[in-house]
C-alpha cells in the first residue's frame, strides 16, 4: 500500500494552497509556480540561508525568515 502523501495549507499572498509537509517554503512556492529569488540554495545541497535573498515574511513571526532553510 502507497503511503499517503500528507499535506498542509499555507496562504501566500492571500491565496490560500495545499502542499507536501516537511519541505521548505522555497520548494513549495516554486511547486505552486509562485517564484522567490535566491542565490545559494540548491536541492543538492544542505539549506544555508547565506545569500538572505529568499527572505520573506510569516504572519504571526517577528522579522523576515529565509524561505530555503524555514519549512511549511
């Protein structure tokens, strides 16, 4: 039996979206089609958030986070 995939909602921009659990806001939005610039991260690599391109900010948290190293 195919474990089942499991999901969580996250709201960009006031659009509401489902999308896989344990990954990074940076996957998530790119699988979403919604683009976040960033210069070091790579899915070969371990997340650094060194560059700080990929900030954004999460309702709720104080300042800006980095969307490669912060999960959904």
């Amino acid at each position: 039996e195919k474990p089942k995939l499991e999901t969580v909602s996250i709201t960009v921009d006031g659009r509401s979206y489902r999308v896989k659990r344990d990954q990074n806001l940076l996957d998530a939005c790119s699988s979403l089609g919604i683009y976040i610039p960033h210069l070091c991260y790579s899915r070969k690599l371990s997340p650094s958030g060194a560059c700080r391109m990929c900030l954004v900010k999460i309702k709720g948290r104080k300042g800006l986070v980095t969307a490669c190293t912060t999960k959904v």
